[in-house]
C-alpha cells in the first residue's frame, strides 16, 4: 500500500523541514512525501532538495509555469498518480494541518471512504489561535458552500484530505481549473457528483506559528464567485449526452 501525500507550497521554509521530517516518522509504511513548489524565493525548494538527498521518499516538484495553489495542486495529484500512489493525502505546509491526524484520515479510508475531509465541525474537531471574525467567517462560507453545492459534509472547506486511488482518478485531476485555494470546492463537487463516498474525520485546525498566510479577500471573494462556476460546469457535464 502506497501513499503519497501531496503539499503545495510557497515560501514555507521556516515550516517545510519540520513537516517532512513529522510525515516520514509517522512510520507509515510506504509512505512518501511530494512538495509541491512554486518558485518560493526564501528557499523552500532548495530545504527539500537538502531533506531528499538524506531521507528516502522525499520529491519536490518545482513548479515553473503557471502558478497558484489549484495549479500547484492538480500538478501534485498527478505526480503522486504517477508515482503509484494507492492513497493520496494532501494537507497545508504551515502546521495548520497537524500531520498526527493522517493515520485517522487512512483509517477512515480504509473503513469505506472513498473522499475523507478533516473537520473542525464534527464531534470531536475545533479550530485553536482564529479571532471571532474569521470563526465566523469560515462558517458562514461552510453554510454558502453545502447550500450552492447540495453536499451535506460540515466542512467543505478543509483542505486536509485523503483520497482512494480510484476517487482521484474518477476526479480526472488533469481537467481541474481552479486557478486558487478554490480547488478544494471543485475538487469536491467532482467527488460528490461521480458518486464518491465522503466521509469526514475530526481535527484541530490550528492558526499558523510561522510564516504569512497567502490568502487575502480578494482570494477570497474569487474563490466563492467560482463556487459558482463550478456548480454551472458540473451540471452541464452531466447533461450532456
């Protein structure tokens, strides 16, 4: 059983060697790890280069075209198809995401999921270091998402995830466009409509310690006017004889 779990990155050098090291000693077997670059000028690939030269199943794909994190994301899914991946896992690099919780994303896999989310919103989940403001934020875009969507998992917006090989290749990662963070929507609306079992698993959501968070308001507001989209592309997709 192989996994491969997939971490896009931009300028994440103060976190990326911690990340890879906590993945790898998780002791899983087969598992690898595959950072997913864009050109970050503090470094970020030059640290994975240095960890992959010590440590075996460690790959950096440096990106060079177009960048973003949906492209940076459909480029690693397909590295880790490519790479044989059996269970793809994909998670943020800033330790938001705590890489103790993968173990319970696989079992979950293992147990019938085809699609696993990591939840702040179900018995168990929460969110530790957000103000009030962006509580509520991230929930009333959990309520837009679920109602323009017709999915009834508590957070779709989570990024940290864990597919079967079969669900990601149903997905058909080489045809995403999301050009954002948005991916994560229409990564689940693909799963959902091609009939994906979701299931979700509890985490805490932890405030980056290091580094800047990439999105702004702009993302933000880009990232739900193509919800949108998305819905209206998927609909047409399956009308189409």
């Amino acid at each position: 059983m192989r996994t491969v779990v997939v971490v896009p990155t931009y300028n994440e050098r103060e976190n990326i060697e911690d990340l890879v090291v906590a993945l790898l000693d998780l002791g899983i077997a087969g598992l690898e790890v595959v950072v997913v670059d864009d050109g970050s000028p503090d470094g970020t690939g030059d640290a994975v280069r240095a960890i992959a030269a010590r440590r075996p199943g460690v790959h950096l794909l440096a990106r060079t075209g177009e960048r973003g994190r949906g492209a940076a994301g459909r480029d690693g899914f397909l590295r880790a198809l490519e790479l044989g991946a059996d269970r793809i896992v994909e998670m943020d690099a800033d330790f938001s995401h705590d890489p103790r919780r993968v173990p319970d994303l696989l079992a979950r896999l293992e147990s019938g999921a085809d699609v696993v989310l990591g939840s702040r919103f179900v018995d168990g989940g929460g969110e530790r270091g957000r103000g009030a403001l962006r509580r509520a934020i991230t929930r009333a875009a959990n309520a837009y998402v679920r109602a323009v969507f017709g999915i009834g998992v508590r957070d779709p917006n989570s990024g940290f995830r864990a597919y079967r090989r079969e669900a990601l290749e149903r997905i058909d990662p080489v045809t995403l466009t999301a050009k954002g963070p948005a991916i994560v929507h229409e990564v689940l609306l693909r799963a959902a409509r091609r009939g994906c079992r979701i299931a979700e698993t509890p985490i805490l959501f932890v405030d980056r310690e290091r580094g800047q968070s990439k999105l702004g308001l702009a993302g933000l507001a880009s990232g739900y006017l193509a919800i949108l989209r998305f819905r209206m592309s998927e609909r047409s997709v399956r009308r189409r004889p």
